[in-house]
C-alpha cells in the first residue's frame, strides 16, 4: 500500500494539523514533508493538486486540504 502525505508549511494551523493526521493515521502509512524547509517537494505537492497547506494526499490520489495555513504559491 502506498502512504499518504502529508504537506504543510510549519505554520502553527500546520503542526496542529499534523498532530491530528498523526493521531489518526499511524506514521508507517503517512509521510510528512514540511515544504517550508524542503522547497524541492513543493512542485511534488503542486503535481498532486495541493492548491494550499495543510494537505493530505491519500494514497488514491485525492487532496484533503485542511483548513488555511498557506497557499502552495506562497511557497514557491
């Protein structure tokens, strides 16, 4: 099964969300990637559809976006 990800900024509305997803999602089946700190992945999480972070991708290819932290423009 392939893991879903987790996108976010670092944002505090961001690291509430993650404490959340990881409260309910085991981290052996999530990926978080903090696009604030690793600017290489934020074109992977445009090509998935994140349009703003928080965001989960599932492993089926759909976006969850959760709250408002930051637009993924904001971030490029």
């Amino acid at each position: 099964m392939t893991k879903a990800i987790f996108y976010h900024a670092g944002c505090p509305v961001c690291i509430s969300a993650e404490q959340d997803i990881l409260n309910l999602i085991s981290e052996n089946q999530v990926e978080v990637i903090h696009l604030g700190t690793d600017k290489a992945k934020v074109s992977d999480a445009e090509s998935a559809g994140v349009k703003s972070v928080p965001a989960l991708v599932l492993s089926n290819g759909n976006v969850l976006h959760i709250n408002f932290g930051a637009s993924i423009e904001d971030l490029k």
